[in-house]
C-alpha cells in the first residue's frame, strides 16, 4: 500500500439521522423543528438586496450579536455567532481545551464531542451517567482539562438545573466549563444566570431546534469576554467564514419576534405532553422530556424492531446502535398530525407484535 495512505486522517465520524432522498414520509429523527421560522424571517430572504452580495459580510456578524445580547441583558463582548452550535463547540474545543488534561463529559451525550476531542488530539474521559440516565455532579470533581455538559442532555431529553451546574463550576475553578444548551427552551434550565459569578463558564445555544432554523446554520456562545475573545481568535485563525448577511438578517428578525418564538415552543410541549401520555399508555417507558424529543424504551418490544417498522410506514425515528441505550428510541415531536400518524403506528405494531 502507497505510504501518503498512512497519513490519511483515521477518525470515527459523528452519524446524522438517516436521510430518505424519497418525499413523502414524516421524519422525527433529527430533532428539528416541524414548524417554519418566524414570519419576519421569510420577509427578509423575500426582501434580501441581493446587490450587496458582492461583498463580504460582517466578520463578527454585529448586528444579530446586539440583538441576543440585547434579549440577554449581556454586552457585545459577551456574544460570539458561529454557523450553527457545532461550529461555535468545535471553534470552544480548540479555543479553550489546550491544557493536555483530559475534556470529560458523559458517556452518554452528544456524539460529536468525541469527534472533536480525535479530530483535534485532545485527551478525553467519558464519565458514565447513572442507571436512570442521570450526569451525576459529583462525578466532576476531578482533574480535567476542561467540562461539558448538554443540559438538556441528548440523546436522554433530561434537564438539570442551576445548583447542579453551580456545583460542577465550583469543583472547577481552573477549567472552561460548557453548558450546551441546544434544547435549553423547551423545559431546561439555562446556566445564563451564572455567566456574571463564573468568568469559566461559556453557554452555547442554537437557532436550529426552538427558532426553526437548521437551514440557515446560527449557533452562539454567551460568555465572559475573554472567552468570548479567544473564540474570535480561534475562528480568525482556523475557521475564517464568518456568518453570511442573510443569515445575519434572519436571525435578527427570528429574535425579534419573541411572541412567535414562545407560541412555537408552547405547541411543541404541549404536543410532547401528548405523545408522553399516549406511549405510557402502551407501555412504553417515557422520560420526563426537557427537550423537543423523547427517550423511550418498551419492556416488551426491541427497539430496532419497531424502527424497522415504523419505516414501512414512512415513520423514521432514531436508534442508537450503542451500548446502554441500544433498547431506546429518540423520537422527535413533529405536528399535532405526524405524531397522529406516529401514534396510530406504534399501535398497530403492538397488535401485530402479541
């Protein structure tokens, strides 16, 4: 074998939800949000001057920048926008993990964490979550070259709240402490009142899950400022594509519509609430969901058996092949009609599986 084949990069990839090039099929997958944005944000894309392409937008994207911190009560210096919250995490993993201990996280939690530590040699320790699924903070009390905490945790849909992440950054006075917070507006507790006592704390939060936009790619960081600076000196060294002036545009109008915003999370919930009941009803083991998805299990049924099902009914839902959580599925909320839809399958299953 040709040497060059050596020094080809030898990582394990974060895998997305199944993708189906077909139409016509409900997907609950990927945890986006099965409604459109906020009106305002068509009426930008509809209205865009398409003239000022030409030149290159706003490095640091300040204009959406002074509206979060705006809606935050925070400055500009403590707001950092990225392409999505992946970009705005890798970006963290290199800015603030350089100590050469090891990250530590749960083993059970967002997937791509591990890619990022491979991708960038950073040493890593996975710490395992309790039998219920549940990040223990005592169990970050250790050394560590940095923390990072989803909350609400995914794939698991559990939410913590503030004296949990008040005695994880206590224990780590010397290491940057994350809280992802994807999922954070649909029953978490966000770490955002902490930023002013903790000057190690970043929280990053995402327009693609509450705020309908995944297609447009808007992530940010909340932190103190110097945090917030070694993140733009990451980005202008290693990532120099700042946010484009569309998306500047849309996400300002996303945030200026916060009735919009609160109405859209509200039928999420309400429509979770619903789904929660109805899986319960056939026996489904259900957690308590702080987030647009749930994590379920059944006594009875395997669940690559029902995923499999579920697809000949154009339902896609998602399993995780790995260890610990191989009998559940994440299943996110769709419309009041494709949970219908999803409800009405999961019983037929049951009644053709007895």
């Amino acid at each position: 074998m040709a040497n060059w084949k050596d020094n080809l990069i030898k990582i394990e990839p974060y895998v997305a939800g199944e993708q189906p090039a077909k139409k016509d099929f409900i997907k609950l997958n990927a945890n986006e949000n099965p409604y459109p944005p906020a009106p305002g944000v068509a009426e930008v894309i509809r209205n865009f001057n398409a003239g000022g392409l030409n030149k290159y937008p706003d490095a640091n994207a300040m204009p959406l920048v002074r509206a979060i911190a705006a809606r935050l009560g925070l400055k500009e210096e403590n707001i950092f926008i990225g392409n999505g919250s992946d970009d705005v995490l890798a970006l963290s993993f290199r800015a603030f993990f350089n100590s050469g201990k090891p990250v530590i996280y749960p083993d059970i939690t967002y997937s791509f964490y591990p890619v990022w530590c491979d991708m960038l040699g950073i040493p890593c320790e996975t710490i395992p979550v309790d039998e219920n699924y549940n990040i223990r903070a005592e169990d970050y009390k250790r050394e560590n070259g940095g923390v990072i905490i989803c909350n609400p945790n995914a794939p698991t849909s559990i939410g913590r709240g503030l004296d949990f992440m008040r005695e994880i950054l206590d224990a780590n006075p010397d290491s940057v402490v994350i809280s992802d917070e994807a999922y954070v507006d649909f029953g978490g507790t966000s770490a955002l009142p902490l930023l002013k006592e903790y000057p190690n704390l970043a929280v990053i939060q995402t327009f693609s899950k509450s705020r309908s936009m995944a297609g447009m790619r808007l992530g940010y960081c909340a932190a103190g400022a110097e945090l917030i600076a070694a993140l733009r000196a990451a980005k202008d060294s290693y990532n120099s594509y700042p946010i484009d002036s569309i998306a500047i545009e849309a996400g300002c109008a996303s945030v200026a519509d916060e009735k919009y915003f609160s109405d859209t999370v509200a039928k999420i919930i309400a429509t979770r609430t619903r789904l929660t009941d109805e899986m319960r009803k056939m026996g489904f083991d259900v957690k308590d969901s702080c987030t647009n998805f749930l994590f379920a299990t059944h006594p009875k049924y395997k669940a690559p058996d029902i995923s499999a099902f579920l697809k000949t009914r154009d339902i896609y839902v998602r399993y995780f092949s790995k260890p610990r959580i191989d009998d559940h599925l994440r299943i996110t909320i769709g419309t009041d009609e494709e949970i219908d839809a999803l409800i009405a399958a999961l019983k037929e299953y049951i009644s053709v599986s007895c």
